[in-house]
C-alpha cells in the first residue's frame, strides 16, 4: 500500500525538497561573505543531507555539495 494524498497536493521529491535546502543555504553566502559552509553537527548535517548516521561532514560551495562520510 502506497502514501495516500487525499487532497491531490503536489509533492515535491526527496531530490527536489535537497536542491531547495541547498539554494537556502546558498542565498545566505552573500550577505555573510562566505565561500564554503562545513557542517559537522548531527541535526544541521540531517537539515542539509537528511543524513541520520552519527557521522559525517556535509561541505557546501556555491557550486557544489559533498557530504564525506
């Protein structure tokens, strides 16, 4: 049995949900005046990479992202 949506309510996929995050992040890059955002807490890494192992980095640029394990 597959996840009901009643209501017909678009969804947006576990890829697209990422990319959105990630464009959030970015936007704050400017206004700080940072290049790179290194994540090693648990809760910001699950935020960013919706990683929930207990350990990881997660590394954003404003091009690229990289989550090392």
């Amino acid at each position: 049995m597959g996840y009901s949506n009643p209501n017909n309510i678009a969804t947006a996929s576990k890829g697209e949900e990422e990319m959105v995050k990630l464009e959030k992040i970015r936007q704050e890059f400017t206004e700080y005046e940072i290049d790179a955002l290194l994540i090693t807490s648990a809760h910001n890494r699950r935020y960013a990479a919706n990683f929930t192992g207990s350990a990881g980095i997660v590394l954003i640029t404003q091009t690229d992202a990289y989550f090392i394990t």
